[in-house]
C-alpha cells in the first residue's frame, strides 16, 4: 500500500497538468492575451501547472526508493498497536492511510457519507470543509473490513462525535470545543456518557491524552519522525502517535477514532 500511495500520486499529478495545460491551452486558442495584465493572468495559471508538474519527479523519486523495499504484512489489528504513522492518500475528499513505522499497511480511514447539499461545496473547500460540517468516516483495517465508525454532528461552534464498533453498536462519544483556533479542548465519553479522558493539544498542534490519574495514554509531537523510518515515509513531514498504556478494548477503539477525527480535520500535506 505504501508503493500504492506514491504511484497514485505520480498519476493523480500526470492528470492534473495535463487537464491545466490543455485548458490553458485551448483559452489562449480562443481568447488571445493582449494587455499585460491578460497576460499576468495567464502566468499565474501556468506557475500553478509547474507546481503540480513538478510533484511528478519528486514522486517518481520516493517511488523509486521504495518500490523494491519489501515490507512484511501485519499480524497485528490495528488497535491493538503500540504506535500509528498517518499518511494522507490523493483522494477527492481526505482519505487517511494507516500504517506501522515498519511500513506495514494496517488500514484506512474514508469519507463515507457527507449530506448531498455540502457536495457542491466541495469544489471549493474540499478538506477545510470537514472541519465545519457533519460526516461519516469509516474506518477499514488492513483485510479491508469495516472496524469503527465516527459520526460528526456539529456546525463549527461544538463538534460530537458518535463512535461505533464494527457491528454499528454505539461505544463512546467525543465532544470538542471547535472556538478555540488554536489548539483542542474536548472530552471523551463512554457508551454510558462517562468521562473516560480529556483530550486537548497545544498550539503546535501536538497532543498528549492523560487519563484521571496523569499517566499519558497517546501522544502526538508536530514535526517529530524517527529518521531510520524515513526511507519508507519520505514526505518532508510525517506524522506519528505513539499510545502508552495498555487499554480495555472499551476504551482504546473510541480513542483511535479520536485520532482518526484529529488528523481528519488537521492540515497534512498530500505531496510534500
């Protein structure tokens, strides 16, 4: 999966300059540029080509350091690892790839339901606009089978998150303060409305979750990747969250949806 996800790129890149250039293209065939500032206009959209053309060498070259790599399948669930590397797949809407630092392939986290009325707006915002309206994400492990679920209600002022488990059974909820900018203040429930941990991050946008007596249960640091793992995850920025404590099942899926949720609605790079 992690070739899978280089090759997409270089692919996803190929089609976008080809569409920008033949449009830019067939503009100048239909609208000749005459002013300077016609003109001007017409070189911002060719550096926005030469942007993207220029992801299509930089991907080829991660591809090519990895694609004869051989990277063992998992024999562990998800859940029940110790650390989780994120990594943002090119997709339409924000699609997150899970793995092990080793480069294994644990599973995915995908939009699969947005209300039919936010779609046109996607065009514009894509993924800023999960941050401020309601969603499904469903969350598949590494044989491709359903194993959680987040449900996201909320219009930008209070975020809740309904958590389920691969039957659809309601196992905890996650309610975040979405005022604060700069950094995450929320609480997460159990089944029975609870409290099981506060979550909050600082304005780096790193994160620690402490459980009531003080122990860190998952952390997160912005910027911060082992450097022996980088000659699989060769993005300039990779992301990683290490979990700590031995949890009850009851406890830990809620808190990986949590994660899901974070890095769902968090700015991480596609090709970078």
């Amino acid at each position: 999966m992690l070739k899978t996800m280089y090759k997409r790129r270089i692919h996803i890149s190929y089609i976008f300059t080809f569409v920008l250039l033949t449009s830019i293209t067939t503009f100048l065939i239909v609208d000749w540029p005459i002013t300077t500032e016609e003109w001007f206009e017409y070189l911002l959209f060719y550096f926005l080509t030469l942007a993207i053309a220029i992801m299509i060498p930089v991907s080829h070259v991660k591809y090519n350091k990895v694609k004869d790599l051989e990277v063992p399948k998992t024999d562990k669930h998800l859940i029940h690892l110790d650390h989780l590397v994120i990594q943002s797949n090119v997709s339409y809407i924000k699609e997150l790839l899970l793995f092990t630092k080793k480069g294994q392939y644990v599973g995915k986290a995908k939009v699969s339901k947005i209300s039919w009325f936010m779609w046109p707006f996607t065009v514009l915002f894509k993924n800023d606009l999960l941050t401020f309206i309601p969603w499904t994400y469903t969350i598949y492990d590494h044989l491709d089978q359903k194993c959680m679920k987040i449900k996201r209600t909320g219009w930008g002022i209070k975020s809740t998150l309904t958590i389920k488990d691969e039957k659809d059974s309601h196992i905890g909820t996650y309610v975040q303060d979405d005022l604060r900018m700069f950094n995450i203040r929320g609480n997460l429930l159990d089944e029975d409305g609870q409290l099981v941990l506060p979550i909050k991050s600082d304005l780096t946008g790193s994160f620690r979750f402490e459980d009531q007596f003080g122990d860190v249960v998952a952390e997160y640091y912005q910027g911060r990747f082992p450097h022996e793992y980088t000659t699989l995850f060769r993005d300039m920025e990779n992301h990683i969250v290490y979990f700590h404590r031995d949890l009850s099942e009851r406890t830990e899926t809620p808190l990986w949806c949590v994660n899901v949720f974070v890095f769902a609605t968090k700015n991480i790079g596609r090709f970078t």
